[in-house]
C-alpha cells in the first residue's frame, strides 16, 4: 500500500474556494481504480492548514491518478488558491493494524 500525505496552507478567507476547488477532485479519485481512500480535512487548530490523506492499492493506481484531468484541472487552480506552503510526502506501507474501530 501507498500513503500519500500532506498539507496546504492557505489564508483563511480562501478555505472556502479550495473545498470548491477540491470537490470535484475528491469525487472522482474516490471512483478511481486503486484508491483506498482520499480526503482533504481543514485543521480545527489551524485554520487555512488544510491536510491531505490518500491510500492507494499500487504503485500503477497511483501512478494513472497523476495523469487524470480532474487532478490537473486542480492543480491548474492552485496559484489562484494562494497556497503558502504545500509538502506531499509519499510513504510506502506493508499492510495495515486497525487499531481501534473496524
């Protein structure tokens, strides 16, 4: 498995314009062969800290998520977005412990 983690920070009053943003990208990855799971979560610390979680089940699943159109569409709007600080960071996993829940 593959775990894709990160954070965009963007001011405040621009929270509102990456949900919008996001949404379309959220919807269709989740439909994706090969993904496990895809979200963007706003920080209730921070705000504007917006973290991003992606799980996927191959190295070609994530590897044909990068050539999508809804993801370049998105990343088309990050300079309109603001961002401050974006880091993704990619981790491979051998498998998963469910701590708590199912």
């Amino acid at each position: 498995m593959i775990v894709i983690q990160g954070y965009l920070k963007v001011s405040p009053e621009n929270v509102a314009r990456v949900r919008e943003a996001a949404a379309p990208l959220i919807a269709a990855t989740r439909q994706e062969p090969g993904c496990i799971a895809y979200a963007f979560a706003e920080d209730l610390g921070e705000p504007g800290l917006i973290h991003i979680a992606e799980r996927w089940a191959s190295e070609e699943a994530l590897a044909a998520h990068n050539k999508t159109p809804h993801l370049a569409a998105f990343m088309g709007q990050m300079p309109g977005l603001g961002p401050s600080a974006v880091r993704i960071a990619r981790y491979d996993a051998g498998g998963e412990k469910v701590l708590i829940g199912g």
